[in-house]
C-alpha cells in the first residue's frame, strides 16, 4: 500500500512539473486540474487536510480559468448597439 500511495504522490508531482512545458494556457491549466486531483487523493489517503483542501482549491481555480479560456472571445459581452 505505501508502495502505490507513494506512487500517486510522485505521480502528482510529475503531472503538475509537466505542466510547466504546456504552451497553451488552456492545457496548462487542464493539466494543473489533473495533478491536484491526484494530489486531493493522495491527500484522502494520508488523511492530510491542508493538502486536500488547498488541492481542492487549485483545482477549482484550474478548472474554471482552463473554461473561461475556452469561451470563444465576445461570446458573453453586452451587446455595444446603443
């Protein structure tokens, strides 16, 4: 079990370094999303709250910055007809 626990964790770390070589900021963020994942399970297991929570929060803010970035420009500005 600490073999595969100690896995997931370097594993989240590979995923988020990894993430630094995306060249879209969309990826990048899509990939910080999927390492903090792994780092809230990591967390789970280990019973560490300080790393779910702010993994949680990574993952949120990965999330939706990696959906606005995919909102084709202009989609929800007021129209400019006045």
């Amino acid at each position: 079990m600490s073999s595969l626990l100690e896995l997931v964790g370097w594993a989240a770390t590979g995923v988020f370094a990894g993430s630094y070589f995306c060249r879209e900021p969309q990826t990048l963020r899509k990939v910080q999303a999927f390492a903090a994942i792994l780092w809230i399970a990591y967390g789970v297991v280990i019973h560490s709250f300080p790393i779910i929570i702010s993994n949680v929060i990574v993952a949120a803010l990965a999330s939706v910055s990696a959906l606005r970035a995919g909102r084709p420009s202009g989609a929800y500005e007021p129209s400019q007809d006045s």
